[in-house]
C-alpha cells in the first residue's frame, strides 16, 4: 500500500501511524487517500478560481479557518429571492427619467437598466425578464404557470421555491395566489431575511482581518479593505481628521457606493466591510454621502 506515501515528507518515515496504513489495503483506507490528495491540492480558492491541476478549499475549512481567525460568518438583514417590493433610485438618460426600466439582478443584487434609450418600444419590457434578471409588475394578460394555497408556503427558507407545493389549477374553498414564473419577484411582505455572509464574502473577509493583522489598522490598509470587498462599490473616499474637546483626534471618512458596480453580493460586500470598520478602525467615523 504505497498511494498515501506520495503525499508525506521523508521525516515522517518512522511514524506508527504510518506503518499501519503501509499493512492496510488500498480499498480500506481509500477515504484516508482521498484526504490526502485533498490536502496536497487545495488551495485558497474557490471552485470558479482554480488551474488545472488545483483543488479548492472546501466550504466548511474556510467556517473553521475563520473560526480560528476570529471570523464568524455574521448574521444580518439581506435580500433574498422572496421579496418582490425593492425601491430603485433615480436614473436618468439624457435627461429622461427610466428608473422604471429596472430589472432586478439576483446575484449582484442591484437593478440593471434596460431599454433606455427610447420611450416607447414595440414589446413590454417584460420580455427582458428572466430569472436571473427579475421585473416586479406582471403585465396584464400573462398566464399563471401556478398556483398556490395561502396556506402553503411556496418558498423555503433560501427563497428557493418549492415546487412540490405549486398547484396546476386554483384550489376550491380556498384563498390561493397565482404564480407567473421565476422571472417576476413573487410577493411577500417580508423583503429581508437574517441569514449568514456567503462562503465567498466570508473568504474575503477573512483575507481583509489578516491583511489588517500584518500591516495593521492603517489608511493604506482601510484602502485596501474597501477595494478588496468592495472592488469599486464603496467609492469617492474623503478623510477628513477631527478634534474632539478633550483633544481626542478622529476621522470623519466620507464616502459614497457606486450602486453600478457588476459583483456579486454588494449587500453582504458591504455587510462585511462594516463589520471590519467597526472591529479595526474605531478611529474612523463613517458618513456615507450617497443620499446627501
């Protein structure tokens, strides 16, 4: 049994351990082998950023380093793909007004604008719609794929739905809500749900703690912070130092969020670069000037 040895150092030659895989069969240590093979691969990446001949680190390794860090995936207040109700900011072209040309974008979690350059057009706009790109407003006429009992929920608790539960014809005696399809926001009163920072913003952050951990809480390294979760989203920055009575000195940082920037999870990016202002730099006193 010689496959689990292509994966030691020759220093532990001498070990017991080693010994008793070396008079085991291959098939009854076969899960020790795929371990190691894990464990000579892997690297600090995700599925979508590995080479040829590389593995990524598992999911539940990246829970366990952060743990160990200190890092926690936090719970906070983020969208998912229940809600239907989300307000759009202004959005002018050439003069004109198209914030109403929103669709919303379930991985970057921002509205992408669509057919802007003229006012009228001989389809809805609808058609734009699909479940990656989600209208809220179903136009009049559109046939329901569904439906479901008022009673019965149609999505579990990651906003994935539940098809098992979606009926082909109106239920009798009954209240029901008709469903169009994954391309329009189904309904729900609640629009935010408390659930946990994604395994690749969890990986970000814990790059951010131990970038701060070696360079320290510096403004190069708060910089540095912002562009790694933010890549762009929070923009504009503007540090100014304050004095307070007692001669405390502080920093007002203005700033503002590019609501354009194509990531993924600007919520949680955002989320998580608050966690690391408020943990690492309680010298700086953010004002974000996105509204002003």
């Amino acid at each position: 049994m010689k496959k689990p040895f292509r994966h030691f150092r020759g220093e532990f030659s001498s070990s017991d351990y080693l010994y008793k895989l070396l008079i085991s069969p291959n098939f009854a240590v076969q899960d020790v082998i795929d371990e190691l093979v894990y464990q000579t691969l892997f690297q600090w990446k995700l599925e979508d950023e590995i080479s040829k001949g590389e593995m990524a680190i598992r999911d539940d390794d990246i829970v366990n380093i952060g743990i160990v860090a200190g890092v926690f995936q936090s719970l906070g207040q983020f969208f998912t793909n229940i809600g239907s109700i989300y307000f759009t900011r202004s959005h002018t072209v050439n003069g004109v007004q198209r914030s109403e040309r929103g669709l919303f974008d379930m991985k970057t979690e921002v509205f992408k604008y669509m057919r802007v350059e003229q006012d009228k057009y001989d389809t809805d706009i609808a058609v734009e719609a699909s479940p990656a790109r989600r209208i809220t407003v179903v136009p009049t006429g559109t046939p329901p794929v569904g439906y479901v009992r008022a009673d019965t929920p149609l999505f579990d608790i990651a906003g994935e739905i539940l098809w098992d539960n979606l009926l082909s014809e109106p239920p009798e005696d009954v209240a029901y809500i008709p469903f169009f399809g994954e391309q329009f926001l189904f309904f729900e009163e609640t629009f935010l749900q408390e659930t946990t920072l994604t395994i690749p913003v969890l990986k970000l952050l814990i790059e951010c703690m131990q970038w701060i951990r070696y360079n320290g809480p510096t403004t190069a390294a708060f910089l540095q912070v912002a562009q790694i979760l933010g890549e762009g989203h929070m923009c504009d920055f503007k540090i100014i130092q304050q004095k307070k009575e007692d001669s405390v000195v502080y920093y007002e940082v203005q700033y503002r969020l590019d609501h354009s920037v194509d990531i993924e999870n600007q919520l949680r990016r955002y989320a998580a670069w608050l966690i690391v202002c408020r943990l690492k730099f309680k010298q700086f006193m953010l004002n974000d000037l996105t509204k002003a």
